[in-house]
C-alpha cells in the first residue's frame, strides 16, 4: 500500500454533474477537485468523491489544463504546477 500523501489544502472546487439516467431520478455525480501545495512551492490538483482532506490524499491527480478547468481565475502557473 502506497503512503498516503501530505496535504496543505490551497483550494477547494466542487461540482455536481447530471446523472446520465434514462428518465429515472437520480442525484447525479459530485466530484470534488482539491489544490494541494507541495514541498518546494509547486502546488497540484486532486480529484474525487470524499472529503476535501480525502481527496487531497487519495484522490487522482488532474493535468494543468484539466485543473485550471477547475480554478479558472488564472492563479495557477504551468512553472508551479507539479505534473506527473
């Protein structure tokens, strides 16, 4: 089993998609996408279903172009941003 990572949470993104239900009456889907800074100034972003503190440690990590979906307001930098 893989350490679970540190977590300095830096920002907070939810959002809850439409259930692709045929008709039926479902609540959809909410993903939650967290901003973690990292150990040398960088920062990335995380995605997932829990927690903002779950996801920050769990949670699957988003490309740049996918988390600045995600943190639109231009305060995320390619140079900062820790990918892969």
């Amino acid at each position: 089993m893989m350490p679970a990572r540190a977590s300095r949470i830096l920002g907070v993104n939810t959002r809850t998609y439409p259930a692709q239900n045929h008709g039926y009456t479902e609540r959809g889907c909410t993903i939650r996408v967290v901003l973690v800074a990292g150990r040398v100034g960088d920062y990335a972003a995380y995605a997932g279903r829990g927690t903002p503190e779950w996801v920050a440690r769990h949670g699957a990590k988003l490309a740049f172009e996918e988390a600045c979906l995600h943190f639109p307001a231009g305060q995320l930098t390619r140079e900062h941003y820790r990918w892969p």
